[in-house]
C-alpha cells in the first residue's frame, strides 16, 4: 500500500517492480486537481510509472 503522505521514495522499488498500471485521472475543473497533479509529479520525479490524464469537466466522469 503507497500512501501519498510519506511519499513514494521508499517505495519506489516495489512500485516498479509490482504495479502493473497505475492511472490518476482528474477533471480539468475538479477542485482536487491540484492533488492529483501533486501525486504525478512526485511519482515522475522518482520514475516510478504511470498514467496521467486530465479529464474534461469536475468530478463526474464515468471509469
């Protein structure tokens, strides 16, 4: 389990090695984008593999 408040830096081995996909996906005009953004930054930093996607819209979009 990653949990986004003490980093992705000690895990970043396993997430690498065991995370077939990990996708964050957020609404344009969705108030917790700024999080989501937070997020992929931090695992783009630490080169742990993702997906990142803005959706249009708040958040309400359909998986």
């Amino acid at each position: 389990m990653f949990h986004c408040h003490s980093g992705i830096g000690p895990y970043r081995k396993a997430a690498k090695q065991q995370l077939k996909l990990l996708w964050i996906s957020c609404g344009d005009k969705d108030n917790l984008i700024s999080f989501s953004k937070r997020t992929h930054d931090n695992l783009s930093d630490k080169g742990v593999p993702h997906v990142y996607y803005i959706e249009p819209g708040v958040h309400d979009f359909k998986v």
